[in-house]
C-alpha cells in the first residue's frame, strides 16, 4: 500500500549494464516481477490481451492497455514499459496516446512499425509493415508532444518479422532515431539470434537496443550485452508459465477430488496476504 517513488526506465538504462524486463498483464506479476530482480516491467499487449481470452490483433482500445499499465505503475518501485502497439491509429492517436500514458505516470512506450490494426508477430508470414517516413512521423509526434524530457520511446521495427531483411530493418532503424526515438528494438522471430546478432553488428551504437528473444531463449543475458543489448525483455514467459501452472492444479484437484497433493506446490494464503499489504490497510481501519 505505501506509495514508493519509482525511478523513470530512462534513469533505469542510465545506470548501465544489461536492463532485464518482465512481461505481465496486471499488478500481481509485475510485483512478483520486481521481487524476482526485475529492472523493469513491460506491460505486454499479448499478455493484457490473452489475459481476457481475446486475440493480441488492436481488438482491446487504448484504455483498456492504459489502465492495465496504470495498475502495475501504482503497486511497483520499478518502471513499467508499456507495449503500446502501432500507437493505436495514426500520428493524432500517438500523440493522445503518449499525453494520457505520460499524465499516469507511465514513463516508457514502445510503438511498432506494422499497420493498424495489427496482429501478433507470431501469427502468420508476411506481415504488412507502414513505410518507414509515416512510422518516423509517429515516432516524431510522440516526442514533441512529450511533456517531460524524461519520457521515453522506444521503436520496434517488425522488418524482420515481415521478411524484409537486415538491411531494411537498419535502414527504418536509423530512420526513426533521425525521428528522435530513444532506443530501437529489433524483433525476430527466428529461431537463432543470427539475424539480430547481424544487426548489432552493423549498428552504431547511436541508441540503446532493444531486443525480445522469445523464439531463441537460450541467448544469455551476459552474451547479449557484450553484442551490444542494452535492453532484454522476457515478453510472455510469465503468461505461459500462468497458463501450465494452472491447468496442472486445475487438473490434479478436480481429478483427485480434494486439493491435498498440490497443496505443498502453492503458496499459502498468508503470502497472498503479504502481497496485498494487508496489514498496512488494517492499520487505517484500527
């Protein structure tokens, strides 16, 4: 319940070393994120989205990814990141976006270079990208309208996910840090981080990099930082983790017909109590 002053995830990446980000979809795993050591939390479209059974595909308004960010800012003294999409429409709709995210205390959006609306980077081949001078404006608006200098954007270009290459993607990259963007994240779907690695070894170093290993887990953190990361987000590990922990308890209870075997595999309800700082709201009811 107490208030604690968190510091921006620009303050965060200016300390230094690799920022490790986890992804979750309410305040309950962004606090668990943060006790594990988490630097950071990203407020994952996929997550928000698979949270209420809906496809990750702009089905979900702003609002909605809004207050699931505003949550997890309020109960964390870590930043969150918020997965905001393609900006959720065109350059007048990034500019609302980033005026509302910024007013409630988010200090971190990423915005992607697909076109609205979109669909998740896993789903399908071939996914249409906007032309890199229309993303870069985007890019540009929410830096203008940013009201603190603070605040941060960071632009995911998808052109890895689209097929269309390194070279493509360092050619928007450079494009939208032209536009003012303070970090790039370069996504891949690849089953190897070759094609990042290519990446890294061609950029300048102009801004931070961002990447998302979700489909080559086995890079190390230290191994992605010595090729020039500076930001790892573990993006939808914590909703899979959710959704087989689950089904197995689901399962064993209704299938033994009491809770008894798995109760030694879940934690006690005194520690959800801790989790909700119960005892800091009883002292206001004393």
């Amino acid at each position: 319940m107490s208030k604690v002053r968190y510091p921006s995830f620009r303050t965060v990446l200016e300390k230094g070393g690799p920022v490790r980000v986890a992804g979750a979809h309410n305040a309950l795993g962004g606090v668990l994120a943060q006790q594990a050591g988490f630097e950071a939390v990203w407020s994952s479209s996929l997550e928000v989205s698979a949270a209420r059974c809906l496809p990750d595909a702009s089905i979900l308004t702003m609002t909605e990814y809004l207050e699931s960010a505003v949550h997890m800012q309020r109960a964390l003294a870590i930043p969150v990141v918020a997965d905001c999409d393609t900006g959720y429409g065109g350059t007048m709709n990034v500019a609302h976006m980033v005026r509302e995210f910024e007013d409630n205390g988010i200090t971190a959006v990423c915005m992607e270079d697909k076109l609205f609306p979109k669909m998740n980077s896993f789903v399908g081949e071939g996914q249409s990208l906007l032309d890199t001078p229309a993303f870069a404006a985007k890019v540009s608006t929410a830096k203008a309208v940013q009201s603190t200098e603070d605040f941060f954007v960071i632009a995911r270009t998808e052109a890895l996910i689209s097929g269309l290459g390194v070279d493509e993607a360092l050619t928007r990259c450079h494009a939208y840090c032209d536009a003012g963007a303070d970090a790039v994240l370069i996504h891949s779907k690849a089953p190897t981080n070759a094609q990042v690695l290519e990446f890294l070894e061609a950029w300048d170093g102009r801004r931070p990099v961002v990447v998302v290993p979700t489909t080559y887990p086995d890079w190390h953190v230290d191994e992605a930082t010595r090729a020039g990361v500076s930001v790892i987000i573990y993006a939808n590990q914590g909703l899979r983790a959710i959704v087989s922990s689950l089904r197995k308890t689901f399962e064993a209870i209704y299938q033994t017909g009491d809770s008894t075997q798995v109760e030694d595999l879940i934690v006690p309800v005194g520690e959800i109590f801790e989790l909700q700082h119960l005892k800091e709201w009883q002292k206001l009811d004393a």
